[in-house]
C-alpha cells in the first residue's frame, strides 16, 4: 500500500480574488485543510467569491481552521476585506 503524499503551502490573501487550490485530476478525493493564519477575515468560495452581497463566500476567521474533500479538478478561491495569511495543508 503506497504511503500518502503530504503538500502545503502559505499565501497571502488581499483584496483581489485569488486561486489557493486545485485538487490534481489524477486523483479521486483529497483532503484539504485550510487555516486562517492572519489578521481578517477570509471568503472562500468559486472564482466569483466576494467579501459581501450575493457571491460572499464562506467566512474563515482568523485563527480558524477548515477540512474539506475535493474531487480532482475542483478549485478554492479566497478573498480577504485586506490583508490575511492562509494555510494548506493536503493529503493525496
């Protein structure tokens, strides 16, 4: 049975909509765990995600911490009202 293959990776998310994660087609699911690490709050959601109104996106706190499974090829995007540190961490 092969070992499971472990990544990470920290960014920093602004005010502009940015890609944090896209799940490798070459697997089934994956576990993702992504961790607010900075000073505000961070939306995540789709490529449309926004920090209020009709596309507002789930609500990381700082300090908080988030597992979630993705199917090959699906993406998390992030959007902060200004400035905080993200987190990942995933298992293939």
């Amino acid at each position: 049975m092969a070992q499971p293959q472990v990544g990470h990776s920290t960014t920093t998310v602004g005010t502009s909509v940015i890609m944090l994660f896209q799940a490798p087609t070459t697997y089934g699911k994956i576990s993702v765990y992504i961790s607010n690490e900075g000073g505000s709050k961070a939306y995540l959601g789709d490529a449309t995600v926004s920090t209020t109104g009709a596309t507002e996106g789930y609500n990381l706190n700082n300090g908080a911490t988030l597992n979630m499974e993705l199917n090959g090829g699906e993406q998390i995007w992030c959007i902060s009202a200004s400035s905080s540190k993200i987190c990942l961490l995933w298992t293939l």
